[in-house]
C-alpha cells in the first residue's frame, strides 16, 4: 500500500464531499500531495460499514447538486483519495505508526464538542474518551518520540482562528508530558489556520454524500506551509477574517437562528432548510434580521456592500431545491453552536462604536445561556 503523507482524523460526510473531494481531483492531475488515511477517532461500531466503503479502491460517490452562477448542476462524482481507513482505539498502534513515519500534514473535523476537554485528557495513557485535542497531543508525542520530523496540523472545525485554538490547548495539555516535547511542539510544528464552506446536505449510504456546487477552503499563508492540494476552491490567503466572519456571522448564524426558531415552534412541521425558506415567516423573519441586526455590523466596518452580497448568495444556497439540509442535523450540539456562531457575533458588534440593536439574537444567547446553567 502506498504512503499517506495526509491522516485525517474524522469520517464526516463534510470532509468526504470536501477535502477528501478536492484531493482526489487533485491527485487525478498530480496535483496533491498525496493520499489519504482516515481516522475514526470515535471507535463507533456502527460505522465500520462507511469506513470500509471510504477506502474501497473503486472510490464513493457524492452527488453536486444546485445551482452555479444561474445554471442547474447535477453531477456525480467518484472519490478515490483514501486508501486506508482505521478506527480507534483498534487500530491505535497503526495510526500511531502512520502518523510517526508517513504523515506531513493531519485534518481534522470532529463534532462541535469534540474540543470540550475531558477529565481523560489529565492522563499519558491513550483513550477513547479523551477529546479531540489530548488524542491528538498523544500522537505528535509518539512522533516526538519516534524523531520527531516536522509535520503540520490543519483542522477544519468551525473555529475562528482553529489552527491557534488547537494548538493552545495542546500545548496546556502536553504540559503532562514533557519540556522537550513541549519545544517540538512549539518549534517543529506548523499549526495552520483555515475555513471551511460547504453545504453537505445528506449522506450516501454506504459512503459518499449530497452537497452544493459552492467549495471553499481558505487556508491562511505562512511561510513554510504545505497545500494538501490545488484545486480551484483551495485558496491560499493572507488573512481569513474577510471569509470567516461571512461565514461564521452569516450563514452559520444564519443556520442556527433558523434552527433556534424551528426548535421553539409547539410542533415543528419542517423538516429541510429549503422548506422553511418556502415560508414566508421564516424567510421574512431571516431577512429581517440580516437586515436589521446583521447588516449594520458589517457596515461599521466598513463591509456592507461585501455583507449584502454574501447574504444573497447565502438566501440562495438555503434556497436551494435539491439539497435536503436536514434541520435535526443542524440542530446537534446546538447550544455550543449558539456560543460559537450568535454569542460570538453578538461580543464583535459591541466591540464597534455602532452600539447595535440586536434583541433577536441577544434573546436567543440568553436563553441558551440560562437553559445551560439550569
């Protein structure tokens, strides 16, 4: 079996119609730098059927669907960029190995929670149980441990700056381990900030997944990094805040007010995004508040033309007829959703000298905020 200089830690249908996607058009033209282990980091039995398909040499499939620039795209296309797929704590000793001797960049998109520290992350010894961040500390610790070549870490959570993120806890974690290793992990590893958008609406069964024709992969430059690939929605850039804060403060805040509102209703009748932008109460109501409380934000920066302008695109993409978004998948881990997505949103405008009105969004924090310490 060939070497995989890229591990990917997470089997979401996201990455599989995403990163692993791009790859593995990228690979059809020499073009990256390599193929991909994947790495199911939540030992979940039930899953073994997906992780055999996502490495079956005759590829998965995700299906492009929507609309580009005015035009129907209804495509098919067959991944192949994964060539070996294991699961933890089974195959912990392979994955130790791969990541020490094979890897030069790691992936990551674990769910929302999966940063919350556990009280397994205290211990030297591996668990399942750890979060995301303590797994990940054990591993560059064998590759410390194993000589310890460089080697560069790429989450693609939704996390403002995650690269930084990941690494300050690793490094509070590595505080159990040792002062050497701390050094390597501040000196010979590259922590890399980058933002994710796409639309991955449903899964294809046994692997494989639904999503809109728009990509996006922006992945902030610094000197010495590695692009797992090229491809024309991998985008190198100096700095992310111009498509973070589109992304996290308007169409996932989007996300999740609809959410918020669809979770509050007596008897939740919808089922899709797109249906709920079918009614006029929910459609206006969003519109309402892009304009009212989201807007005015962006304008005090400076930004609103480029506001205006992401939110017609975004109504779109909700909009879109063939994508069954689901909104119980939107709904998971939604009170940290809430924190990350409106919290945040709401802690930006007051740092401006507008002084925004925003009690829709203020409201739902609270709520959210009060529902948590209950």
């Amino acid at each position: 079996m060939s070497t995989t200089p890229i591990v990917q830690f997470g089997t979401s249908r996201f990455l599989q119609a995403h990163a692993d996607l791009f790859i593995s058009e990228a690979l059809q033209s020499g073009d990256a730098l390599g193929p991909v282990t994947v790495v199911q980091t939540s030992g979940d039995p039930s899953r073994s059927r997906r992780l055999q398909a996502l490495a079956d040499p005759a590829g998965y499939e995700v299906r492009i669907k929507g609309l580009e620039n005015g035009e129907l795209v209804d495509a098919s296309k067959t991944v192949k960029s994964i060539i070996r797929a294991c699961s933890l704590p089974q195959d912990l000793s392979a994955v130790a190995d791969i990541i020490s001797n094979e890897a030069r960049v790691l992936i990551s998109n674990t769910a929302d929670a999966g940063f919350k520290s556990q009280l397994e992350d205290q211990s030297t010894e591996f668990s399942s149980k750890m979060s995301y961040p303590a797994k990940l500390t054990w591993f560059l610790f064998q590759r410390f441990k194993s000589g310890g070549d460089p080697i560069q870490i790429m989450p693609a959570e939704l996390i403002p700056q995650n690269g930084n993120v990941l690494r300050g806890l690793v490094l509070t974690i590595a505080e159990i381990y040792s002062p050497d290793f701390i050094s390597w992990l501040e000196t010979k590893v590259l922590w890399v900030n980058s933002l994710v958008d796409r639309i991955v609406s449903e899964p294809l069964e046994p692997a494989g997944a639904v999503a809109e024709p728009y990509g996006l992969w922006a992945i902030e430059h610094q000197p010495g990094i590695i692009l797992p690939c090229s491809h024309p929605d991998v985008r190198l850039v100096k700095e992310l805040d111009q498509f973070e804060t589109l992304k996290l403060f308007i169409l996932n805040l989007g996300h999740t007010y609809l959410v918020s509102r669809w979770l509050s209703s007596p008897e939740p009748k919808w089922q899709f995004v797109r249906e709920l932008m079918e009614d006029p109460e929910y459609l206006d109501d969003l519109t309402d508040l892009y304009e009212q409380e989201v807007v005015p934000v962006f304008a005090s920066h400076g930004r609103e033309d480029e506001a205006r302008a992401y939110i017609n695109t975004t109504i779109d993409r909700f909009k879109n007829p063939f994508l069954d978004h689901k909104l119980e998948d939107i709904a998971q881990n939604h009170r940290e959703k809430v924190a990350r997505r409106i919290a945040t949103f709401v802690a930006f405008a007051k740092r401006s000298d507008l002084h925004p009105q925003m009690p829709r969004l203020e409201a739902l924090v609270k709520s959210e905020t009060q529902a948590g310490a209950a």
